[in-house]
C-alpha cells in the first residue's frame, strides 16, 4: 500500500543553515519521531532504529536512510527502508526543496512517498495516510523549532 504525503514549513532562518540542519545526524535524530538511534554509516547513508505506533500495531523499524540527489543548499530525497519484524516494513522516501523566503527565512517543501506491507498494510489506507502525514508534518516542525530556537545559529 502506497500513498503520498505533501506539504511545506516556513523556517525563520537562512537558506544555508536549515540545510545544514538537513544534513546533520544528531538533529535528524532529535526531529524524526520516534527515532531511537541514527548513526552515519557514509556521507550520506545512515543506520537507524524508528519507534512508532500505527492504530494497535506499536513496531520498532531497524533500517538504513540515505541522501540522494544533493543540490546543496537547495534540494535532496531522503530514501529510507525499514524492517519491523511481524509489524511488516516501511519504505519511502522524501523529495526536500528550499526557497529563499526573504533575507533570513526559509520556504521548505516537501513531497514524501511511502509504502507499507505486513500487517501494517492491512490497517486500511486511512490510518496509514493520516499517520504517515502526522510524521510527516511532526518531523518537520521539529526541524522548524530546533533551527529556530538558536541551537543551530550557533554554529554561524
């Protein structure tokens, strides 16, 4: 089962150090819900452990996230696959876009695609969409809160 998830977050905060938000593991782990461990295995290819509760099913998801396509600072997907033993798996990815949205803020959208298989898929087409679209948008107003409140200005 497949679906299909869009959207966008206005990010107070330059082009150049959302994207360097993007690329960094350890706010990559703080911002993915449910991400237990997130480890960088290449430049662009990470080892990671995904907690989450879909409907009744609660499944940990042992996978790899890579970057594909990288214009920096501007675009790149996210490619991740995830296995959760008897829950099913999960695979997906993102295509991520920033904007310059007037001098210090940034336009981020985002178009994700995901498939499920398993017992997960038998949950019905809903659920999988109205959650995958809650990650969705819970990862990135994360990401919006964790540049914004000056954690990643610091480094500037």
């Amino acid at each position: 089962m497949s679906m299909i998830v869009e959207g966008e977050e206005r990010i107070e905060a330059p082009v150049d150090t959302v994207w360097r938000a993007l690329n960094d593991p350890d706010v990559l782990r703080d911002c993915i819900p449910g991400c237990e461990t997130l480890e960088k295995t290449s430049d662009t290819e990470f080892a990671a452990t995904v907690s989450l509760k879909i409907g009744p099913i609660k499944a940990r998801f042992n996978g790899e996230v890579e970057l594909q396509n990288l214009n920096p600072p501007h675009s790149y997907t996210i490619v991740g696959e995830g296995k959760g033993g008897v829950a099913g798996f999960a695979k997906g990815g993102a295509d991520v876009a920033l904007a310059e949205d007037g001098p210090d803020a940034t336009l981020l959208s985002y178009k994700a695609k995901a498939d499920v298989g398993g017992k997960m898929a038998q949950l019905g087409s809903r659920l999988i969409q109205s959650t995958s679209k809650k990650l969705a948008g819970q990862f990135f107003s994360n990401l919006n809160a964790r540049i914004t409140s000056g954690e990643e200005k610091a480094e500037a």
